[in-house]
C-alpha cells in the first residue's frame, strides 16, 4: 500500500434504515476491506454481524466478482447487497399466476 489515502463511501440499506459511511483509505485497500473498515455491525446491531463478512458488493450498482481483491480508487462507493427476500422469478409467476385468475 502506498502512501496517498482515499476518499470512499460504503452504502448499506435496509427497507426502513439506511447509511453510507464516509471513509479515508490508504491506496491499495480493497472492497472487502473498506466494509469491514465501516463498522457496519455497529450501526445495523438488529442483524447478524457476520452478515457483512461475506455479503456480496458491488460500486456504484456494479457487482463484483472479486471484492477481496478488487482495490477502490477515490470516489468510489461500495455497495453491500442484502439477499434476496423473494426470487424474481418466483415473484413475476406468482403475479402472473393472480393476473390469470382475475385477482
């Protein structure tokens, strides 16, 4: 890592509670690294905390394949997705499924 720091953000939300935390890096640090540098457990006490450990990210609403290893460039917002309560695909049928039945 060398010696210029960053300006990040790192975004989670919940349907009722949101934040993004503002953060200064040393260059090199990666996704993975800037959530656990957020302390997102302190702020959302209601889950888990290793719900942040291996939740998938993504920046700006881009997923990454790799956040371990993908390194922030300054501005960047890194973003930590929730799962999914409900499969898309399941939820498109089930709409179908009610629009076929006149409900």
């Amino acid at each position: 890592m060398g010696g210029d720091r960053l300006q990040v953000e790192v975004a989670f939300a919940l349907p009722a509670k949101q934040r993004l935390v503002a953060l200064e890096v040393p260059e090199g640090t990666t996704a993975r690294q800037a959530v656990a540098l957020a302390n997102l457990p302190q702020l959302f006490p209601e889950l888990p905390e290793d719900t942040f450990n291996k939740a998938p990210l993504g920046i700006f609403g881009k997923a990454l394949r790799n956040p371990e290893t993908q390194t922030l460039r300054t501005g960047d917002r890194v973003e930590v997705y929730r799962p999914l309560e409900i499969d898309p695909k399941a939820a498109r049928l089930e709409r179908a499924k009610r629009q076929a039945s006149g409900q």
